[in-house]
C-alpha cells in the first residue's frame, strides 16, 4: 500500500492515518469539520484534502459514524477516489444493506471493525499505537474482491493488530455482548453517583473507577452507535434485566425474618457471583491468549516522579516479569497501592527483592 485515503479524522481514523503515515504510506485526510482535518495534520498522520481528480489512492478508510457510511463509501466509488474502500464503523450488518440498497459495488467494499478504543474522542486522543496488538475484524463476503481484502490484511499489519474474519450479522451481536452493552451498564451506574451526596462519593474506591471509567465516552457518538445495533443490544439488556429481577429478589429475601427466606436469598445471592466468576474467566489474557491465574503483590507507593520506574526496574533486576498493573490510589494521601501482577513462581523472589530495596508490601 503506497497511497490512503481516510474520511474521518477523529480517534479511528486518525489513530489509522497516524499509523500508516509513520510506515511511510502517503495519507491524505478528509472530514466534514476542517477544524479536525488540520488537527490531524499537524499530529503527522498525513496531508489535508483528497488526491488529485484521477489519481485513485489504494485504499480508502471510511471513519464516519454508521448512519453515514453507505452514503460516504457510495460518495467514494461514485466518484473513483479509491481502488478498494473498507469502513471501520462499530456495526456491520446495517451499513452493507443500506449499500445494496443503494446499488453500490460490494465487490470493492469490505465492512471492518478494529476492536481498540478509548474513552475520549477526537484527533487529540489518537495514537499510532492504538490498535497495536488488538483484534480487527473483517467481514468478507463471497463477492468480495481478493486485491481489496488484500489490501484491508495490509491495513491490519500496518496497524500492528490481528485480523479477524466474522459474519456481519455475528459480529453484530458480539458487540452487543462485549462492547455495547457494557458501555450502557457502565452507564447506569455511574448515572447513580450523579446525585449522591458528597460524602458518599468521596469513599469511590478502584473498584467504582474500574466499573465506571467507560461511562466518561461521548454521548453523541454512543447514540450513533446504538441506533446502529439496537435490537440485539436490547436483547442483552433485557436477559440482564431478568438477572437483576432475581437478584433484588434475593437481596429482599436476605433482608427477611424468615430463616428459610434468608437461605434461600443466600444461595440466589452466590449463585449469580459464581455465574459472574465463570464468565469472567473466559475473558481472554494477555494477547487474546487462554486466561492465565497471576498473583498479585501489593506494594505502598509515594506520588513522587521516578517511583514506578524505580519499582519496575527493581523487579527486572532478577529476572520477574510483571504480566499486569494497577494502582488504587490512597484517599487524602499522596500515596497509593501498586498491585504487581506475576507468575505464581515469583512472587517468593519479587517480594524478597523488593522488602531488601526498602518498598512496603501488603498482603
């Protein structure tokens, strides 16, 4: 791929152009805001404008919201500014029909989604790296030309991430599963602390940071998204709904006089935690690999410039290798607790080595 053309330049579409642009394909950036574009270009990931009239670019990224990507890729074919043209939209199965519809050329459009985002939005927050490492899913069809595919696998590689060939429809709801509607319960509860009293928030912990962290994403790119996939989301929301039904059922039976009420409100009450274990368990680990059990060591951290090198450093020195990280910082105090995720087998010399440096544990 030696020429692109990305219509779109907020996080996506940047972040794309930024990556392609930094491996030496000549970008050109497109979007309805000309404020975006020439953020865009400023970032690096390519120059303002489309290319010359005749001159088609090898592949065209549509990074629009799905209410506007038939009518942004039938723009591109009409008017012969790519050879091939993908978009990365969240939803699949409605942007193809909406293109058949439109009598456009299948055969030179290919749906796709890179599964890699953040909770802001915009040029600003876009980076090279953003789909390093993350799955990209492409849905083919059997009309779809080879060179396009081709070229969209290229586009993958280019971005560092790994490709993943899915129906449009099945795509749809696995979104529904894992990215839409965590988005909405991430929400709901976030919504709870709106009105709370200050004392109340105050005592947030990680545990609310984590569960709400998704909650800070646009609205207005959310509603374009759920307008795009609503059924299957509502389904979901639904099953979980039923699951929330016998939940506050349980809770009301623990709170009950009735010995027998509160047993049985107990075994409701473990059920639904296990069944929450087991499907955690399946979330795939690090690099999409099979989940794998770490242990975790606990260590006070100061806010001060230079500790987590200094800690990262300190456990590099014999040869441990931290899998995962996280840090819960400390209410009122500048200070935190840094959990150090590592193989079983480690946590014996990690722990000696950091006691001998002088850190504090916690266990």
């Amino acid at each position: 791929m030696r020429t692109a053309l990305v219509l779109g330049t907020g996080l996506i579409g940047t972040s794309a152009a930024l990556a392609l642009a930094a491996r030496g394909v000549q970008v050109y950036l497109s979007d309805r805001d000309p404020e975006r574009v020439r953020t865009a270009a400023a970032l690096g990931a390519g120059t303002e404008g489309e290319p010359e009239p005749g001159s088609a670019v090898d592949l065209a990224i549509v990074a629009v919201p799905p209410a506007h990507i038939a009518e942004a890729v039938s723009d591109v074919q009409r008017r012969g500014l790519a050879r091939g043209v993908i978009d990365v939209g969240s939803v699949k199965g409605g942007p193809r029909r909406e293109l058949a519809e439109l009598g456009a050329d299948l055969t030179t459009y290919l749906g796709s989604h890179p599964m890699s985002g953040r909770e802001r939005s915009g040029p600003l927050a876009a980076t090279a790296d953003l789909f390093e490492g993350r799955p990209w899913v492409l849905t083919p069809t059997q009309g779809t030309d080879t060179e396009v595919l081709n070229l969209a696998l290229e586009l993958i590689a280019l971005c560092g991430a790994v490709p993943v060939v899915m129906d449009a429809e099945a795509h749809d709801r696995a979104v529904a599963l894992v990215s839409h509607t965590p988005q909405l319960l991430s929400s709901l509860v976030a919504a709870r602390l709106e009105e709370a009293a200050e004392t109340d928030v105050r005592l947030c912990g990680q545990g609310i940071r984590d569960v709400t962290r998704i909650a800070g994403s646009d609205p207005g790119m959310w509603v374009d998204i759920l307008s795009a996939n609503p059924g299957p989301v509502a389904d979901i929301l639904a099953a979980v709904a039923t699951d929330l039904e016998a939940a506050v059922g349980a809770l009301r039976a623990l709170d009950s006089q009735d010995e027998a009420r509160r047993a049985s409100g107990a075994r409701g009450v473990e059920e639904l935690l296990r069944r929450g274990n087991a499907g955690r368990a399946r979330v795939p680990g690090k690099h999409g690999q099979a989940p794998t059990r770490y242990e975790t060591v606990t260590v006070l951290i100061s806010d001060r410039p230079g500790q987590l090198a200094r800690i990262f450093a300190d456990a590099g020195s014999v040869g441990v290798n931290i899998e995962d990280v996280r840090i819960e910082h400390a209410t009122g105090q500048q200070a935190g607790y840094m959990q150090l995720m590592v193989e079983p087998g480690a946590v014996p010399v990690l722990e000696q080595e950091l006691r001998e440096r002088g850190w504090a544990l916690r266990r």
